[in-house]
C-alpha cells in the first residue's frame, strides 16, 4: 500500500508494539543520497515518519509493510465507496 505525505498511520516496530504516526516524506521525495539499505535488514527504507512516545517526537526510517491506515479511516472509505 501506498502513502503520502501528512497520511496518519500506525507504525508497528519489531516488538509488535504500534504507534500513531505521520507521514513526512516518501522514498520517491528524498534528497538523493539519504536513504539507504539497512545494515542490519534486508530491505529498503520507503518512509520517513514521525511518532510521538512518551511526550516527544521521534523521527523514523521504515518501510511499507511496517505502517497501517487506521481502521476509522478504512471504515469511513467504505462508507464512502
């Protein structure tokens, strides 16, 4: 799934913990450069996302398949459909 800039998603980290988050730029966006492969994965970053834990802000490399719509948002598109 695809998505854009500003989108509220859940961001699920490698403990299955999930976060509410925004998303600030897409892989295609990125200066040239700033996005690379994870050392330690093996896959490619796609998003750069912001999360609030504990009271701050966080900024955060991830890929597709860790970010989620929220399920209001699905429900609302459905009704819309």
């Amino acid at each position: 799934m695809k998505f854009v800039k500003g989108q509220d998603v859940f961001y699920t980290t490698i403990s299955g913990r999930s976060y509410k988050a925004t998303v600030i730029e897409r892989k295609m966006d990125f200066k040239k450069g700033l996005i690379i492969k994870s050392a330690g994965k093996t896959h490619d970053f796609h998003y750069l996302i912001e999360i609030q834990k504990n009271g701050m802000k966080e900024k955060i490399l991830c890929a597709g398949y860790d970010l989620k719509i929220p399920e209001v948002k699905i429900e609302e598109a459905k009704k819309a459909a």
